[in-house]
C-alpha cells in the first residue's frame, strides 16, 4: 500500500512501494502482518462481479493474509442477461459469484435488491446498518458515491449511511468501477500492487460468464489495473479512497 502523501516523496515513494505494496489497507501496516491481529473485511458490491472486479487482487491479497473476506453483493444481478427473465438471471449469477468466491477463497453474502431498481430509502438504509451491525466488520469497501451506475451511488450512499449510524466502527473505503465512464472524480487516497496476484483476480472475474467479461477486462479492468500502478511504480495495482472525517456537526 502506498498514500498520496508517499508517492510525492520522490525516490521515497519507491521503497514505500517495496516495503507495502503487498499490505493491504491498514491504518497501521504492521498490524495487518500481525497474525494475532486478524481483521474480516467486507466488500459491498451492487451486482454480481463488482467486488471482484472493483477489488478482487486486494480480496486475495487480504486472504492470503490470514483475514476473513466477505463478498457482499446487493443484488443478484436480475437484469444483467439480456433476453432472460430476472429469476433465471439471478440464478445463473448467483452460481457464477459462488464460483467466483470460491476463486479467492471468501465468503459471500446476497441482499435482497433488485438489480436496476435499487432503492435508498429509510428501509433501505436500516437493512444495510443491521447487516454491518451483524458482521462486525473491521474494514468496508464498497462503490464510490458518485457514480454514473445508479445502483452502485446507491450501494455507496446506503454503506456511508450505515457507516455514521454505527459510529464508524470500520474503516470505510471507496473502490473505483470503470473510472470516467461509471466512477466520475474519483481520487484515491491509497493504492494495492496486485502483481502477485491479478491472475487469480482475472480467474475470479472470468468466472461470470454470463457477462463475456474477457472483453471487459481487456477494454476497462486490466488498462485500470496498469494505469494505477504505473501511480506507484508496479505492474498492477487497485486504487482506493479512505472516507476521513475532520469535523463534522451534522
């Protein structure tokens, strides 16, 4: 892992790269090679393929490490095969994130959403915080608010919500999906070298066959893994940004 703060360091930033790269988002890296101090990390998606996509090298990396990883999807994808009706959809989806998750080896986890016609409404935002409030998690990440894909600004804002109703208990990160023409400003404040193991990532991905995802990877994921490391110097690598808050009185 590697800040903004690090990466203007000059040749700093490259050391920062060899020393952190593989130690995914931690307040204290040192804590997260600690092996008495393991974390569970959910990873709160709005369709079928979005944690892996989004964020599938981190959920390996942070499993490989010894954390417990869930993957979270808001809805099953109803809409997401063209021709087929919503129940069929889901089912052939929800197979396809069970094998995914078995790729990287996490748990997973379905609401009850509907992919489309995702709602954000007081219900809504009660559902969401008694999930987090039933997991315990250490770490969330999920969808940047602002997103030109309604379901993933709902998936944000619903996980943002829960975030301030539990007295943000976890640390809350923000992943990008297909940044520019989804994801829209989205600025990282911390960045995971994946070269290890974006294979298994792609194989993870490659799993939603439904979704003839090799031409995506090649069109959107892998040019997004590459561009984010070439910002701290690796082959590969997944950009996230770290919700802080400074003063608040809402």
């Amino acid at each position: 892992m590697i800040t903004r703060r690090e990466m203007i360091k000059g040749a700093g930033a490259a050391a920062a790269v060899t020393v952190l790269g593989n130690i995914p988002l931690s307040t204290a890296a040192q804590e997260m090679v600690d092996s008495s101090k393991k974390r569970k990390i959910l990873v709160i998606g709005a369709h079928p393929d979005d944690p892996e996509t989004c964020a599938g090298g981190t959920m390996c990396l942070l499993k490989q490490a010894g954390h417990e990883v869930v993957s979270v999807y808001l809805t099953r994808g109803e809409a997401g095969i063209e021709g087929m009706s919503h129940d069929k959809a889901a089912a052939v989806r929800v197979v396809e994130s069970e094998n995914a998750c078995r790729v990287m080896g996490v748990r997973h986890i379905f609401m009850d959403q509907v992919d489309g016609n995702t709602e954000v409404n007081l219900a809504r935002y009660k559902e969401m915080r008694e999930l987090l409030e039933r997991e315990r998690p250490d770490v969330v990440l999920t969808h940047w608010p602002i997103d030109a894909h309604r379901d993933h600004a709902a998936c944000g804002m619903l996980v943002l919500d829960a975030w301030r109703r539990v007295g943000r208990t976890f640390e809350l990160y923000y992943m990008e999906a297909m940044s520019g023409t989804q994801s829209q400003m989205f600025r990282p404040t911390h960045w995971v070298n994946i070269e290890k193991v974006v294979d298994k990532k792609h194989e993870a991905c490659l799993c939603h066959v439904s979704q003839n995802m090799q031409p995506l990877l090649d069109e959107w994921h892998i040019p997004m893994e590459r561009f984010r490391g070439l910002e701290c110097r690796c082959n590969a690598a997944e950009a996230f940004a770290r919700h802080t808050v400074a003063l608040e009185t809402l």
